[in-house]
C-alpha cells in the first residue's frame, strides 16, 4: 500500500517556522508505523519533530472531493 508520510514539528536545519505537517516521502508499506519506519531512514526528524502517515488513496480521495467541491469563477 502506498502511504504519504509527514513531518510535523519546527526546527531551523530543516523546517524553520513551520507547525503544519509537511509532506517529506511517499513510500510503499504494510503499514502506518512501517511507512513512518521507512521515511526516517531517508528523512532527518529532530527531537521536536513526529513523523505521520497516511494511506495515500484516503489523502487522494479528500484531495479529490475538496477539488470539486471548488467553483471556478472566471
């Protein structure tokens, strides 16, 4: 399953002045906590920063909907 994982968490090396997650991997996993495991092998999270994961079809699908729920004015 492919998950998109988060880092959430200011830090100045590497996400200065930033408390909303950013998105930082996509990785293929059995699992949250396995995506979670994956990104922090190629990811750096300090002692203040958390990484999350979510399944990338959920993320995909609330993206989707928002999208047309937008009107376009022109």
């Amino acid at each position: 399953m492919r998950y998109y994982v988060y880092r959430t968490g200011s830090n100045s090396a590497n996400q200065s002045m930033t408390f909303e997650p950013v998105h930082v991997a996509t990785v293929e996993a059995e699992s949250a906590d396995d995506a979670k495991a994956r990104a922090a092998e190629r990811v750096t999270v300090y002692n203040n920063q958390y990484l999350s994961a979510e399944e990338a079809d959920v993320v995909d699908a609330r993206e989707a909907e928002i999208d047309d729920s937008v009107e376009v004015i022109e």
